[in-house]
C-alpha cells in the first residue's frame, strides 16, 4: 500500500494538544460510565421500543442487544464531548452528571439505535417525518444552547475566559460588585 502522505507538507508537531484546543491525554472511559445508562434510554421510549431498535438482527439475541445499547450510549457520550468541546464547559462532565446532560446523552442513543433500524416515518401528511423528531430538536437546542452560554450546569468546570460564564475558582475572595 502507498503512503498517501508521501509528497504532503505537514509538521507532525500541528497535531499535538498546543495546536488544536481541546486535545491533548485522552481519558480512558470504563464500559459503563456513560453520562446515561440503559434505564435513561428505557425511561423515555420505553422497555420494548427500546428493544426492538437495538434488535437489529431480529434474533433477540440479549448478547447483541446489550452490546448495541452500550454502543449507543459510548456514541453519544463521545458526540457530547466533541460538539462541546469549544463551550463554556470541560468536557467530559465529570460525576455527578447534570441531568441535562443524562437525558440528552439518552435522547441521543435511542435516536441512534432507532436510525440504525432504518425506519422511514411519515407525517399524517405524507411527508417524511422522522419518528423521533422532537427528540432531535430537544437534543439539537442542549446544544444550542450550551454553546451560547445560556444553559447552567450544575457542578461542572467551565474553561477559562468565557463570557457568559462565571468562574469562581479564580478568588476566593470575590465580592458581590465584581461579580
């Protein structure tokens, strides 16, 4: 095989943490130590939905369909940190999680086994209409508004210098009229 880089100007260093903000060590997650759980996800489509999209093989299989719920939920734990990366908040959240961030870290791995199904919807319409839209847009708006600064979370560490955000780690001491 090639080496598809051969001939290409690139500096190996651009790739390190200093270049790009949010890189550098890569904390290793346990199996199970999703911002949600199976529960989460049962919680808002329900047991049987649930496990229905996560069959994908139509064999009922408990092996593959747990094993597809905890790809779902690494799925959207990763998506959380990657879309949020360059928000107000250090990512990943660190425990206890804000309940905003379970339910949409939920909302976002039943989208996900739902979508794998391959189900077409349709609106009374007649006009495609994705099942689990609300749900898209309850997750689209988290989003939304994280990066604008409009939604608190409890707990979690901010970066540094955002507007929008208050940081009290900086001085113990802060009064009231600096704030």
């Amino acid at each position: 095989m090639a080496n598809q880089f051969e001939n290409k100007q690139y500096d190996p260093a651009q790739f390190g943490s200093k270049q790009f903000p949010g890189g550098g060590a890569v904390t290793p997650v346990t199996p199970g130590s999703w911002y949600a759980t199976r529960n989460d996800i049962e919680l808002i489509y329900g047991k049987t939905n649930v496990f229905q999209w996560a069959d994908v093989d139509n064999n009922e299989n408990e092996t593959d369909i747990d094993a597809r719920i905890e790809w779902a939920l690494k799925n959207s734990y990763y998506r959380i940190n990657d879309r949020l990366n360059q928000g107000p908040y250090t990512v990943p959240f660190v425990t206890p999680f804000p309940n905003q961030v379970i339910v949409t870290s939920a909302r976002m791995a039943g989208i996900e086994l739902y979508d794998s199904r391959g189900i077409t919807d349709f609106a009374e319409t007649g006009i495609p209409k994705h099942m689990l839209f609300y749900h898209v847009q309850m997750v689209e708006k988290f989003f939304v508004a994280s990066l604008a600064n409009q939604l608190f979370l409890v707990g979690q560490e901010t970066t540094k210098n955002v507007p929008g955000v208050y940081d009290d780690s900086s001085s113990a001491d802060a009064s009231a009229s600096e704030i």
